[in-house]
C-alpha cells in the first residue's frame, strides 16, 4: 500500500554502450512523491524519469533537455518498474547508462542489494478502465483493463534464427526475475558495423549484445532463452511504460512495437482521462496489491 525506495546506496561501473566508455553509476534513496531521479553528475543536472522529459526513442528511451540527455534508461526502469521502486536517484557521470550485459540482471543485482524499504506516503496506481491502442502500418501497441496485468508481445524478423516469436507473461517481480530480466538486446552485425561508423555503439560487443550475422549467432555461448528476442522485447516495454511516472495496472499487448511506439501508448493514454483512474492504494485495493505483489 505504501510508497518504496532503497534502504542502502549502492555503487557500480559499467561500459556505455554508444560511447565505449567507463561509467560510473550510483542508486540512493528519495523520499516520498520523489519518483524517478537522474543526476548527471558531470552537469550538475537533474532529470525526472516521465513521458514529460523524453527527447528521443529512435534508438533507446532518452530524457533530457537543450542543456543534456540521458540515454539508454529503459533496461533500468524496467527492472524498477518490476520491483516496485517509486522513488530512487540514478546517480552517473555520462550521458548513457551503463549496458552492463544488455539486460536488467546488473540493475537487479544493485536493488537486491539496495534492499527495500517502505516510506509512510501510499502508493499510486494507473488503473486501466478501457483500452487504449497506438498503429503504425502493421504495427501496433495497446493497454486493456484487467484483474491480473500482464505482457504480450509478438515480432516478426526476416531473419531464419528470430522469424516469428511470440511471449507471454503475468507481471510480477518473480516472474520478471525469473523470464525476462536475463534477456539481451541484440542487434544485426552490418548495422552495429554502419552504426560504429557513425561514432555510435562504440562499447557494443559479444559481452553486452546478442550479434546476428545472415546465418548465425556470433556469442559463443548461445541464447540464455530459445526466444530470447522476444522476451527482451518486453523487457523494454516493461521500462517504457514506467515513463508514466507510476505503476501502470493493465494488460500491455503488441506486435512489432518499438520504445518510439511505446512513448506514444504513454501519451495516448494520458490524452483519454476516461480510459484509466489514478488509484490511491489502500486496504480496500485487496485485488490490486495481490497482482502487485
């Protein structure tokens, strides 16, 4: 019923993955009606993480303004999106988030040992009450009313090792640790190759990507899921979504969606009052804290 943040601050480094480079990253606890906070340490700038202060989602979800942006936020919303986080500062010194492994298991590993605690303000809910739906040709992204929230997500790649693949899963912390938090972006090896050239994906590698050339998988290890692609496909939709600044309680469904695709279903969402209610959780939301649990 009541508002979380970190109990401890805890410290980690990892590689940028446009620029290559090393970046520090620190989570510290906020107090409550705080939400989602960036720092850029290098700028002395602040950034709240919503749908108000997005710039850019061609490539990743970034936030920012004319003085800066930060870049790459998806992979760690989601995994504060999973494990209930409503109010933390995202300290780094660089204007990307670390990649880590290109999953949210590093950002997991931080909050397991952040720990969680509880703040004295209750906890606010978006609540679906009637659909909402964003189309770009074939593609599509929609929010549906529900008593159990879940993700659904389907693409389709011309490519002989992804083709179609379909996942679904009900969202809670258990289940985001145990099906989806592992699972990898991933990337063709002649754009990460066009994209190097242009100064971008410059700390991209077999280490933080899963790379597809025409025929095969160049990790030597292989997949961490035989649908690893789609899965992370939701991973990133689960950080999207958290954009809206709280939890969001519905059934999220698409085809082919991208974080710009995502953005736009936040938006659209927020222009339909009449499609959700702000809950105030209390003891009477016995429904809604079971499915958040």
């Amino acid at each position: 019923m009541f508002q979380t943040t970190i109990l401890n601050e805890v410290k980690n480094i990892g590689i940028g993955l446009h620029k290559g480079s090393a970046i520090n990253i620190t989570l510290s606890p906020l107090d409550a009606n705080s939400g989602v906070v960036f720092y850029r340490s290098d700028l002395n700038k602040y950034y709240k993480a919503n749908y108000e202060n997005v710039i850019n989602t061609q490539m990743a979800t970034v936030i920012g303004d004319k003085d800066g942006f930060i870049s790459t936020i998806e992979h760690l919303m989601s995994a504060l999106h999973a494990y209930g986080i409503d109010n933390i500062l995202i300290s780094i010194d660089a204007n990307e988030v670390p990649v880590f492994d290109g999953s949210s298991l590093a950002f997991c590993d931080m909050l397991e040992r952040a720990q969680i605690t509880k703040l004295s303000a209750r906890k606010q809910v978006y609540v679906l009450k009637k659909e909402v739906k964003v189309e770009e040709n074939a593609k599509f992204a929609l929010l549906s009313a529900t008593n159990e929230p879940s993700y659904d997500f389907t693409i389709n790649f011309n490519h002989k090792l992804i083709a179609k693949q379909d996942y679904k899963f009900t969202f809670n912390k258990v289940n985001f640790i145990k099906e989806i938090a592992s699972a990898r972006t991933f990337g063709f090896l002649k754009d990460v190759q066009a994209l190097k050239s242009k100064g971008l994906a410059l700390g991209g590698s077999l280490e933080n990507a899963i790379v597809l050339d025409d025929d095969k998988i160049l990790n030597p290890e292989g997949l961490r899921f035989e649908n690893e692609f789609v899965r992370h496909k939701i991973l990133d939709a689960i950080g999207d979504l958290y954009m809206l600044g709280k939890p969001v309680f519905a059934n999220y469904k698409a085809y082919a969606s991208s974080h710009d695709l995502n953005h736009k279903l936040t938006l659209k969402m927020l222009e339909n009052p009449s499609s959700y209610e702000l809950v105030t959780l209390d003891s009477n939301s016995k429904e809604l804290l079971k499915a958040l649990s």
